[in-house]
C-alpha cells in the first residue's frame, strides 16, 4: 500500500490540509465530530505524519534511513562511507539508527524512520530467526516503503540483500590455515540473544566444515565454540575458558576481527606465541586489524562497497516506484595475509 500523503487525506476527508493538521495535532478549530472521522480516516489508510512537514509545502526532502545493529562495530564505518557517497552526490541526507542487536529495538527504529518520512530503508537485520516477529518490515511491506537488507538474509528475502559470501569466506580461512600445516582448527563465533547462530555464523561454519572434510579432517562439535555477544571481551573471555582446559589445538578461525583480538589478547596473557603456538585468523579486515598486537590475517569484506551497492538499489527502487527487479548481490572475498598465521 502507498503511503498516503495530508493532500490526500484531506481529499478523503473532503477539508482542507490545515484542517487535517490541525484534527490531529488536536489543535483548535476542528468540531470533535470532524476530528473523528479525519482521525478514522487516518488510521484506515495508514496515514503516517510528516515531521519534516513534507506533505504541506509539497517538497520532497529526500531522505534515507540506515538501522546498523552495532555502532560498536568499526566495520559499519565503511558501510556508512559507501552509502554517503552516493547520498551526498545526490542530495540525499542520510539518518543513522542502532538497534544493538535487538529485534524490539529494530522495530520501533523503523517506525521512527516512517514517522520521519524517509524515502527508503537500509536494514542490518537485527536477527534472523524464522518466527521472528517483524512488524517493523511487515509495516514497510504494507506501505510500499523501499528497502533493502545488508550484510544477513531473513527469511523470504533472500533476493533483497547485500551481502558477502560467508561461505566461501569461511571455506577460505580454514582452508588457508590447513595449507599452513594446521588440522585442529577452532571455531569461534557468536550466539544472538536467543541462543541460536544467526544466518551468517551458520554460513562461515558451513565454509569451515566444508574445507574440513575435503581435506579429510573430521570436523568435530568439541572445536565449535560460542561467545556471549560479538566483543572483544568475550572472545577474550572464551579463550581464557578453552586455554584452561585445553592446548592441543593449533589455530582459532574467529567469526570476526573483533572477537579475534580477544583471542590474540588471551593467547599472549597465556604465555603462547602467535602463530607458533596458536594462529589466528579473522573475518572482516577492520582498520585495527593491521596494529593488533599481532597484526591480523583476516577475510575481507567490502564493507564500502555493500554500502555503495546497497545505495544504489534502494534510490532505484524509490525512483521506479518500487517497481524493481531484485537479485542478491554477493560480493566474493578475499584474504589479507598478515602475521597471526
């Protein structure tokens, strides 16, 4: 459903704008019969109030909403970078929300956003779970709002996303240490709030597992571990667990590089050396990853360009109307070789 607009809606009401405005903001004016039925009206035809004023002085103000779900994570950094690009050439403004991982959180940002009447939506899914409840995409839906998905699918949406390949990402970083003679291989990554992988963890898994048994090595449910939440802390946190119990293996494959400068910082607490000892490997390519305190072998992912790709797609979709043949955009990856392995 296209969202209706206050000309539209005084149309139907058959009063002027002002009237309209003034029969909501519950100003003066307006007999209450009146501001019933316009009030009525609104909520049938998903009226959504215009912040910036848009409706009245008939101008468009061109704008786009972009829900990350870390600001913790300097990866977005590069996303929001790819996105200003285009925004700035344009004239677009771009409006920055976090939902840290929330799905609630999410939800009530992309209602602000509609209340804000932003032209599209670019949406980090919060999670990914296939009865997740998305009031806030399903009410995108209904209205007819542009939006595009980076980073992680959610169900049904597979071909409305920007995104890496996680899979080869994580076939690739195993696959690098096991050419560098390692066989017991860790796997760390992160739990959502509900104790599930999310889509991307499920997929670098999925990669590990594969060049595990192409090369002949059981991949086995002992070398699979989890953290809390993606930090630096808990992947710290965990490696001093593992490191307590066990030293038999002989590198780790971090869900990303944020969780793997925890492990190199419990690696060296421990009195190991990387990489003789214990390699590590990362997934992303941050900024930092080059001045940890062993510089970081990782997978890169072009955060900038899943930024710039994503810009572009939702601007076509909000200039054809939303009338836009999607297609899954993924990027392949690559890895940076440095000196943790």
């Amino acid at each position: 459903m296209k969202r209706i607009t206050i000309k539209e809606l005084a149309k139907l009401s058959d009063v002027t704008p002002k009237t309209v405005s003034k029969a909501l903001n519950d100003q003066s004016g307006v007999n209450e019969e009146l501001r019933k039925k316009i009030k009525g009206l609104a909520l049938e035809t998903n009226y959504i109030p215009n912040l910036f004023g848009r409706g009245l002085k008939g101008s468009s103000v061109k704008t786009v909403g972009v829900i990350i779900t870390s600001s913790y994570n300097p990866n977005f950094a590069d996303v929001i970078s790819g996105v200003g690009e285009i925004a700035d050439e344009l004239g677009y403004s771009i409006i920055l929300c976090n939902s840290n991982e929330d799905l609630a959180s999410e939800n009530k940002q992309i209602e602000l956003l509609i209340q804000k009447q932003v032209d599209g939506i670019i949406l980090t899914p919060a999670s990914d779970s296939p009865d997740a409840k998305r009031t806030g995409v399903e009410k995108l839906k209904k209205m007819g709002i542009p939006y595009i998905l980076i980073y992680r699918n959610i169900k049904g949406e597979e071909r409305n996303c920007v995104k890496t390949d996680n899979v080869q990402g994580g076939y690739m970083a195993t696959k690098y240490l096991i050419d560098k003679s390692h066989r017991n291989i860790l796997f760390l990554s992160p739990y959502l709030t509900t104790g599930k992988m999310n889509f991307v963890s499920q997929d670098r898994l999925s990669g590990y597992k594969k060049a595990l048994e192409e090369n002949n090595i059981k991949a086995t449910e002992n070398n699979i571990y989890h953290c809390n939440n993606i930090s630096l802390e808990s992947g710290y946190e965990v490696t001093l667990t593992i490191l307590k119990d066990r030293r038999d293996f002989t590198a780790v494959f971090c869900f990303n590089d944020i969780i793997a400068f925890g492990v190199v910082k419990a690696i060296h607490e421990c009195g190991l050396q990387i990489p003789s000892d214990i390699a590590v490997i990362g997934f992303d390519n941050m900024l930092f990853s080059q001045v940890c305190l062993v510089p970081l072998t990782t997978v890169h992912q072009e955060s900038y360009k899943i930024g710039y790709t994503a810009m572009e797609i939702i601007l076509k979709k909000i200039n054809s109307d939303n009338n836009f043949d999607e297609k899954q955009m993924i990027f392949p990856p690559r890895i940076i070789e440095r000196l943790s392995v």
